[in-house]
C-alpha cells in the first residue's frame, strides 16, 4: 500500500492519535475562493454513510505546517546531534551532506520516500545568535551574513 503521493509529502505520513489511521488531506468549499479551507482529518472519520467511525477533530494545513517546521526547527537546535542521528540511517540519500552557506547558515539536504528534496536548515535565528556568542558585534554578524543591521536587530527581538 502506497502511503504517500507526488502532490504531498506529509500524506499517509499523519497519523491518528485516536484510531491509528492516517489523516488525509481535504479541501472544504473549493467552488468558493473566498471560503475555500484546506484541512487534514482522520481517514476514518465518515467511513461509513450513516455512522461516523473516528470522532478526531480536523487540523488546519497551515497549522500543520507550521507545527511540522517547528518541530524540525527544535531538532535541529542541536544539529550535530540531529545530523549524527540522520546519519545513523543507511537508508537515506543525501543530496549533499552538511554545508555552511556563505551567510553562515548549516543545511543539509536529502530525499525523503517520494524523491522530493527535504533541506534540514539552520534557524537564521540560531545563525545569528552563534556569530553573536563567538565574539561578532552586530555589525560585524550582518556584514558577515550579507543583510542589514536592521535586519539582525529584528532578528533577536
């Protein structure tokens, strides 16, 4: 059974926590732009016509995005760790193994199960505070990173 298609890279990857069936992607008024929602939801929801099998709520896409790239942010707090751990699995591919931009962020990027390239980067926050604390002024850190100090100031607020 194949879990996960070409158009997304978190199907079949969501997984209930009431059931153990995996969520599906589903866009509610798609005839009106102006109310269109796109949602995630338990497979087993409606399984039936008459009787509901699983009563999980919905998750926002957006919501899960956004609790999907938190949570990959707060892994790679530690990258040594994560990169040490991503490199424990013989059965990745990797595009290219950790490098360091010219603005001092670390990335690394792999394929995940449908051949998309997944990049594991660096919070800018996190490039930012690691120039700071190696003895960088501010200045100095957006001259560095190529950006202006407005922009580094903002940064740490």
């Amino acid at each position: 059974m194949r879990l996960c298609n070409s158009n997304n890279s978190l199907a079949g990857r969501i997984i209930c926590g009431n059931c153990g069936s995996t969520f599906g992607r589903k866009v509610w008024n798609s005839t009106d732009e102006r109310l269109r929602r796109v949602i995630w939801r338990c497979n087993r929801k409606y399984e039936k016509k008459v009787r509901k099998s699983c009563d999980n709520g919905h998750i926002d896409d957006r919501v899960l995005y956004l609790a999907f790239v938190n949570t990959f942010n707060v892994m790679i707090e530690n990258k040594d760790n994560f990169i040490n751990k991503l490199k424990s699995f013989k059965d990745i591919v990797y595009v290219h193994p950790l490098v360091e931009h010219s603005w001092g962020q670390k990335v690394v990027r792999f394929y995940d199960l449908d051949k998309h390239i997944i990049e594991v980067g660096e919070n800018i926050v996190m490039v930012i505070k690691r120039f700071l604390n190696s003895g960088l002024s501010i200045e100095e850190t957006a001259v560095q990173m190529d950006v202006p100090v407005d922009y580094i100031k903002s940064s740490l607020k």
